[in-house]
C-alpha cells in the first residue's frame, strides 16, 4: 500500500506545469479584451463613441502580437458599431 501511495505521489510531482498559456505571451491581449468590451458597450451606449474605441484597440491589439483575436475584435467592433447606430436609429424613430 506504502507503495502504490508513493509512485502516484512522484508522478504527480514531476508534472510540467509550465506549457500553460497566460495572458503574458500575448502582450497585446489587454487591448484586444478592452476592445471587445468597447464593443459590446457599442451596441447600447453611444455606438458612435465606443464603436470606434473598439476598432482602434482591437487593432492595437493584433499589432502588439494577439494575432487572430485583434483582428476579430477590430472587425466587430465594426460591426457592433453599425447595429449599435441602426439599434438606435430603430429606438428614436418608435419613440417619436
């Protein structure tokens, strides 16, 4: 029993932990979360100011290194812009 106790805690001991992914190899990753959130703000509040915040840090974003996702971010941020001024556009026009 001693044993079998002490080959399960050695192997578990010598697991690498260090290929876990983090937010610090992707140095532009703090822009691209701030452009999503600008974004996703953009549909409700004020598309026309947040909409453009959320295209500019999503594209910061790809270019310090968060390759696929900046470019995302950026693109619909764009797109949460144009839905976010139709939204609006559609909420002003019932109310008057």
């Amino acid at each position: 029993m001693r044993c079998y106790f002490a080959v399960l805690t050695r192997h578990r001991s010598r697991h690498d932990y260090s290929t876990r992914r983090s937010t610090a190899n992707y140095p532009g990753r703090i822009f691209t979360i701030l452009g999503a959130v600008s974004g996703v703000i953009a549909i409700v509040f004020i598309p026309i100011l947040f909409g453009p915040i959320g295209v500019i840090l999503g594209f910061v974003g790809h270019a310090k290194g968060d390759k696929p996702l900046g470019m995302y971010v950026g693109i619909a941020s764009i797109v949460t812009t144009i839905v976010g001024m139709a939204l609006g556009a559609w909420v002003w026009n019932e109310m008057n």
